[in-house]
C-alpha cells in the first residue's frame, strides 16, 4: 500500500479566507481523490485528479471553490476557497493501487472555519 | 447511481466475542468491489477488507471476514475474537469498474463500533 501524507493535519481558518491542503505519495500514482467528511457523515468525493489533466467534480462541487492542482504523480493540492462555517470537514487524499483494485487514504485534514 | 445503507449506527460488543456489521448496496451492474473501511478516532482511513463481486469466495483477513450474498446484495462483516482496538467506524464501500465512473467509491453512513471489556 501506498504512504499518504497530509499538510496540514488541521487548521482554524477565518471565514472568507483560503485554504491549500498538500496530499504526498510516496510512489508514482496515475489517480488521486479528494474527500469531504462534514462532522458525523460519511464520505463524499470532491473530485478526481489525474495529472496532466482537469480534475473531474462531482455534482455539487465546482471548481472555483474547491481548485485542484495535479502537477505530477505523486502530489496534489486542494484549495478551499473563500470558506464560510459550513466548510467545517475533514479533507481526504486517497489513490488507487497500481492494479486499480483499492484505494488508500491519507490521515486527513481537520478544517475549522470561523 | 449505486447507494449502500448500514443500518446499524452503532454497535457493541464485548472484547474476545464475535459481532457482525451489515451492508446492503444498491446496483444494476454484475461486476464491481466492495469493501469495508475502519476509522478510529485518529480518522485515518484504513482498508479493512476488499470482496470482488466476480468471487463467490468471501474474503478473509485474520480476524476479518465477510458474508457476500450477491443476489441479496448484502455485505456484512464480521470480526471475531474483537479487541480494543476494533474499537472505530466501520463503513461499507462500492467500487463500480464502469470505466464511466470507475475508481468513484460510493460510501455507507458507517456504523459505530464499541468495544467494552
């Protein structure tokens, strides 16, 4: 399996600000994944980052607000942009196996916005 | 779209005994990966256990084991022999291999697992 880190591990922000979440790979991966898991909830996926490519959005996530950089194999970054309170999740990397058969996750990051 | 329901928000159970956490998922197609997924409190996300839908094998890992019944759609999983540390949220996860949407892991609301001594 793949080593995930994350930075930061947490954060409090002030509304109206931005945030950039790191995700590092420790081995070249061709997908990577972004989460949001809102307090209590389960997982929701943001978007899928390939690089060299667009990052694909799910249906109710757009790209000005949540912009995502792929710049090689083996990171990524998630900006959430202009926060209000109810951005207050946890953020998730994940990537898929070599085989495409698992994903992996990285340790998260806290987000508090005030 | 594929849906998974746990429908036990929490559940206990006592160390060394056996419990077992259900998974019910909704789809229309006849190949895909399920999998369950532990996070403790330290909320890294760990992969517990992955049943392909092609096998009718249930998958096994030491402690860890599911019941697979395609036709019901069911995935439940069972720990035996539980310890402290089984003590996490336990979610149920689908993995569509439509390239269309492959790699989109749909995720159950999780179930809450304690373990008491």
């Amino acid at each position: 399996s793949a080593v995930i880190s994350q930075k930061p591990s947490r954060d409090i922000c002030q509304r109206g600000t931005s945030l950039t979440i790191q995700c590092q790979v420790d081995s070249q991966v061709t997908m990577m994944f972004w989460y949001r898991q809102q307090p209590g909830q389960s997982l929701t996926l943001i978007a899928t980052a390939n690089q060299g490519s667009e990052a694909t959005y799910e249906s109710g996530f757009v790209i000005d607000k949540f912009p995502i950089s792929r710049p090689n194999l083996t990171f990524s970054t998630l900006t959430v942009s202009n926060m209000s309170p109810e951005d207050s999740s946890i953020y998730l990397c994940s990537v898929e196996s070599q085989a495409g058969e698992t994903q992996y996750f990285g340790p998260g990051t806290r987000l508090l916005v005030l | 779209a594929q849906t998974v329901t746990q429908s036990q928000p929490e559940m206990s159970v006592q160390e060394a005994e056996t419990v077992t956490l259900s998974c019910t998922y909704d789809t229309s197609e006849s190949d895909y990966y399920l999998f369950w997924y532990k996070q403790p409190p330290s909320r890294q996300m760990i992969l517990v256990i992955r049943q392909e839908a092609y096998k009718q094998q249930n998958a096994t890992e030491n402690r860890f084991s599911v019941n697979f019944q395609k036709a019901a759609k069911s995935f439940s999983l069972k720990i035996s022999d539980s310890q402290l540390g089984d003590a996490a949220m336990y979610f149920c996860a689908y993995r569509s291999l439509n390239t269309g949407t492959a790699s989109k892991l749909t995720f159950g609301t999780g179930t809450r697992l304690q373990v008491t001594l």
